[in-house]
C-alpha cells in the first residue's frame, strides 16, 4: 500500500519512506488538473506493465517491505496509474504527461516521476482514453490496524473522456485514425491542388460543396509530411472533421488520381456517384491537343522558362518600384536608395488623431515607420507577390516585368461561411449565429416573445446547427439560430458553456443578421462551465422586433459590438499594430511597366508568411498571344504554383476600384487611410 506521510504521534510498527508522498500525490493530482484546463483531447498509451515500471523506478532502498508487499504496492494507486497515469496530451507534436514539470516533491519521487514521464512517451499510444469512471484512486485511508493515514493517488477523470459506452467510443476514433492515416499516406499533395483548381474552374459536378474539405484535408496532408513524429500527429489531429475525407465521395476521387487513374477518367467516376443521369459538365476537360498548340505557343516566343514560379523576395524588388521601406529591410532591395526614400518625414500639419486621409495623400507623407491595424474585415485582403522561378525569365503578362500577385480571399473563418459549411439556414429572414474558436461545446439558446424556449433539447426547427456536442470536435464551431418568419416582441439570446474542454482561444462572436444587414457582437471570455445556470445561460443580446422590422438590439453583460475577438493569418493578429516592411504599387504599374489593368496598393508586412502554395499565373494576367490557351493556362497555374518559403513578399492589398478603408499608425500618429 501506498506510504503513509502523517503519522500519529502514537507508535507504529510501519516504517513509510521519507520525503513526503502525500506531496507527491498532490502534485500529481494538480498537474492532472492543469492538463485537463488546457487540452481537450488525451490519448491512452500501451503500456501494460506500467505499475511494475513504477514500483521499479524507485530508488534501491526507498520503497520497504511493509507486512507482504512494498509500501508503494497499493491496489488504489494501480487503478490510478494504469488509467490516469497513462494517458497523454498533444500539442504541436509535444507529449504532455502528469508526471511532467511537478513541484515541490522530494528527490525520491522526482527519480520515479521522471523515470515515469519517460516511459509513458516513449510508449506508443493504443486509443483515445474512454472510461466510465468519473476518477480513480482516492486522497487517503485510515487503516486502523496500525493507526496509519495511507494517502494514495487520485484525480477526476477529464469531462471530456467519460463516456456511456467507452469501447464503442474508442472503436469509432480508431477506425478514423485508420482511415486517417490511410488517406495521408496514398492522397498527394498535387492531387489535391489539381482536385481545388478543378473546383475552381467549375470542372466538377457540385464541387464548390467539397472545396473546403480538400483544402483542409490539403493543409492537414502538408503538416503530415513535416512532422517528425507522424502517428504522434496523426492522433493529435483524429478528432479534425477532414480526418474521415479519404471516404468521402470527393476523397475518392483524390484516391483515383493519386493510384494514377487518368483525370477525365477519375472525374467521371466521381460526378458518377454524386451527379444526375443527364448531367453534363459545363466546360470540357482540356485534351491532349490542346496542350500540344499550347506548348508550341510557349516555344515560338521562349517563354518556356517563364512558366515556373516562386514566392518573390524583398532582393528581386528594385527600389524605384517601392513607395516605402522599413528601414529593417531596406538595405535588401534591389539597387540604391532614391532621394524620395530618403527623406525626413513631412507631417500634416492638420492631421488629427484617427483622420480619415486618401491613399495618395498618405503616400506624400513619407512616413519613416508605418503599422497596419488590421480587422477582421480583411482576411481576404492578403497577397502574396509571386516571381518567375528562373530570374530574368521573360513575362507572359500584359505588363512588362514578370512579377504577379496572388490573393488568398481565404474568408472561411467568418461567421456566415462557417453557418453555411455546417448546413445551416443563411437566407432567413432573421438570423443568429453563435461561433467560438476552441474545442468547449457551447450552446446558444432564445426566449422568443411567445415565453418558448429554444435549444438543442427543443429546437422547434429554428435550431439548425449545433457543433461541438457529444464526440464532435472542431475548433471552427457555429451554432444556427433562423427564422423565416417573426412575431413582434423580444427575442432574447443566451450563451451557454454546456462543457468546458480547454482554456485556449476563449471568447465567442455573435452575428445577428436581418434582410441582409449583419449586425457582429463579440465577448473576449467563455463562459464558465455552469455560469447562468439555470438554463439557459447568460443574456447576451436582446433582439426587439416591431412591426415585422428589427427595430433594436440590446447588448448585455460583457459583450460588444465594438472590438471582434482577434484572428490570426499568415502570422498577423487582427486589432494588433503591425509593422509595414514595404508598400509597393502592384507589379501591373511598376516604374517601367505599361500600366494596364486595376492599380492595386500592397502592405508587405513583417513576420507575414503564405503557409499555402499559391497561383503564381492567372489567366487575367496574360498577354495577349496567350489568351486562346487559357484552359491549358488554368491547369499550368494549378501545377506550377509557388511554395511556401520563409523570405517571401506577403501581406495585405487593397485594389483603387474598391472603397475599402484601413487603420494605420504612421510615426506614432494614427490615421485611417481611405481607398
């Protein structure tokens, strides 16, 4: 049995090691603690023999006979290790363990929970951890024989990892890491990129309803393949909804052409499965011929070197074709420093904090250094600048120098595309969508004027999405509240946090949208497990509907419609200053191009990275002896897009034809500039 460390005064026959296990059992049970605040996954490790690995990692001498067996040879603290002592959590491809980083225990228990951290990583990991226990182990015992207080291991399962029916549970998690693991293996990153180029160019039957899928299980597929440990990551991303894409219908199509299936071939098989009798494809496939006269083409005018691209650097740009430069980077640009980005800084002498300024007025400035303060309004305002991969290739575009531009128009993280993604009712009349950016389930629920309460137990056909329930995971959560029709009166919505799962990325939005105008709330803090108890939660807003109009809405507690919870893209926060490397006109209207085509400003921000390849050719951009190629040119943009690199031209643009607006702090003065 476990070591007694609180001894009557009275004398007994046992003689418990030193150093204090009831530490070391505290310790053990607050790290448990602090695993189950922060992941919201764990992983079962295999590893059978783990109580005999503990017993052994005692120092010689520290763990004594007492009456049979050793003192540490308890029943209670073999329940907890062989459970709770042998699951794991994974960020990031790190291990964590509750046997890691404990405080405040004695030399003898840190060998053994080092000894014991040790094995339990370097075991492979068998499930997800299930149990029907809500703990294991217990705090302490009086044995009454020898008047000793036994303490012992103990600790509440995490919330997350109870189940009714555990082995059904872990059976379903581990056919998905099969088939996981399965798809990462066989499906090629090239494919995929072919699979989202076809979306695109509507080449395939309803393929606009797959995109994001393939360009999840894309981004999954690249992590994959640079992560050191691959079944560590593998586990650590079973629970992401793009683990089960290889037996999607559109997952077998990425199948076919990764075993080699021709492409026309490998289509017709999918839109075979998902499309009517009497489909027929809008735009043919392009044909052998066609690349053929295509390639001809790219000969006559030795323009073949100019077909592979790459992510441009700060050293391909001339300085005649920069507005601004950092001064951090401005020894890197091409050739020497003009007069005009010398100069001091000429200040507006009217200038007042937060003036609304036009784009060429900010531009005489000057500036000396420049942050963008970026909403999340603008997470389809980055671009990347893109280069010919072989320099002084020639240019295929309409303008003279070979330099393009790639916009991301990634909005998959705003409200309304993740409502719609989740099969959610987004042309209501009135709308209400809660989302969140953790793995907690939260529910949002309403008091409608009529007293009736809707929720996930009762959602009168008003609730149509409710994520993060159950087994479900994402960390892209939405839940739907619409109505195709309203009565005059008070809806009142509330916010609930039915299970807390971890302490990262807290806080919610709310989007309330009413014949087309979208009204954004947002609060910088989850709920608490239980916090507005009883149901339905805590009142956020109050929706006030007359005369079939919505009249008002009324904020409550903490939320605001002000400040959106900060995102993050390419490695830039929104509502966080960012520094401006360069600003540069778009390569269209550089200092020796012929200036054709829309004018676009473009904000090289620092630490800014593309994770993502990126078409480096876009049929808009041709010249004009191009153009009869473009099907060709489609699926050359798709095969030949530029890498990721760590030295590329990224940030965000704004085109001179769009009203658009950004906050900017010039000098330390604040401005927003107006496009």
């Amino acid at each position: 049995m476990t070591v007694s460390i609180d001894r009557p005064t009275s004398s007994v026959s046992a003689m418990p090691v030193a150093g204090g296990f009831r530490e070391f059992a505290i310790a053990v049970n607050q790290r448990l603690q602090q695993l189950e605040g922060s992941f919201a996954e764990f992983y079962k490790v295999d590893c059978p023999e783990i109580f005999d690995y503990y017993l052994n990692a005692f120092p010689e001498g520290t763990n004594p006979i007492f009456r049979e067996r050793t003192e540490h040879d308890c029943q209670c603290c073999k329940q907890f290790i062989r459970n709770l002592g042998a699951i794991i959590a994974i960020k990031d491809g790190q291990i964590y363990t509750v046997w890691q980083g404990l405080t405040g225990i004695s030399d003898t228990y840190a060998t053994v929970a080092g000894e014991m951290d040790r094995i339990v990583r370097s075991s492979p990991i068998l499930s997800v951890f299930r149990t029907g226990e809500i703990n294991f182990g217990h705090e302490k015992n009086f044995d009454s024989y020898d008047a000793i207080i036994w303490y012992h291991f103990y600790g509440n399962t995490p919330s997350r990892c109870i189940s009714r029916s555990p082995g059904e549970d872990i059976g379903k998690v581990n056919s998905v890491h099969d088939v996981f693991k399965r798809g990462l293996e066989i499906i090629k990153s090239s494919d995929l990129d072919e699979i989202i180029t076809l979306i695109d160019d509507n080449q395939i039957y309803r393929g606009e309803e797959h995109r994001k899928s393939v360009a999840e299980f894309r981004s999954l597929k690249r992590g994959y393949e640079r992560a050191e440990n691959k079944e560590l990551y593998v586990w650590e991303h079973v629970g992401n909804p793009a683990a089960r894409f290889k037996n999607t219908v559109i997952g077998t199509l990425a199948v076919d052409l990764s075993e080699g299936a021709e492409q026309e071939k490998a289509i017709k098989s999918f839109e075979s499965k998902v499309a009517p009798a009497n489909y027929k494809r809008p735009k043919a496939l392009i044909t052998p011929r066609m690349i053929e006269d295509a390639v001809a083409t790219l000969k006559r005018l030795d323009l073949e070197d100019s077909i592979s691209r790459r992510f441009a650097s700060i050293e391909d740009i001339s300085v005649n074709d920069i507005i601004f430069i950092d001064n951090d980077v401005r020894g890197k640009a091409k050739g020497g420093l003009t007069d005009l980005l010398m100069e001091e800084v000429r200040p507006i002498a009217s200038a007042r904090k937060g003036e609304e300024i036009g784009i060429e007025q900010f531009i005489a400035m000057r500036s000396k250094r420049i942050e963008l303060v970026l909403e999340n309004r603008h997470l389809n305002n980055f671009v990347s600048i893109t280069a010919p991969a072989i320099p002084d290739s020639p240019s295929l575009f309409k303008w003279d120098n070979a330099f393009g531009w790639s916009y991301d128009g990634d909005v998959a993280d705003s409200i309304k595309e993740r409502v719609k993604t989740a099969g959610g009712n987004i042309n209501a009349l009135l709308r209400c969508s809660l989302a969140w950016f953790n793995y907690d389930d939260l529910d949002i629920h309403c008091i409608d004027p009529r007293g009736t309460h809707i929720y996930y137990g009762a959602t009168r056909g008003i609730l149509d999405v409710d994520m993060n329930a159950g087994l479900g995971r994402s960390r892209e959560p939405v839940e739907n509240l619409s109505w195709n029709q309203i009565t005059d009166g008070e809806y009142k919505i509330y916010v609930n946090n039915f299970c807390r799962r971890e302490t990262a990325d807290p806080g919610f939005q709310l989007q309330v949208e009413f014949a087309g105008s979208i009204h954004e709330f947002s609060c910088d803090t989850s709920p608490m497990p239980g916090e507005g108890h009883p149901d339905p939660g805590v009142h956020c807003l109050t929706l006030v509907v007359e005369g079939g109009e919505l009249a008002e809405i009324k904020t409550h507690g903490k939320l605001s419609g002000s400040a959106a919870i900060a995102r993050e893209k390419w490695g830039v926060k929104t509502n966080t200053p960012t520094k401006v490397n360069v600003l540069m006109l778009s390569p269209n209207h550089w200092e020796n191009s012929s200036k054709t085509g829309n004018r676009h400003y473009f904000f090289i921000l620092d630490k800014c990275l593309n994770p993502e390849p990126a078409r480096g050719i876009f049929n808009e951009f041709l010249m004009s002896s191009l153009e009869q190629h473009r099907r060709v040119f489609e699926v050359l943009g798709n095969k030949t897009k530029c890498q990721p690199s760590n030295n590329q031209l990224s940030g965000v643009g704004f085109s001179s034809t769009r009203s658009d607006s950004v906050n900017v702090i010039a000098d330390g003065r604040p401005f927003t500039i107006k496009f």
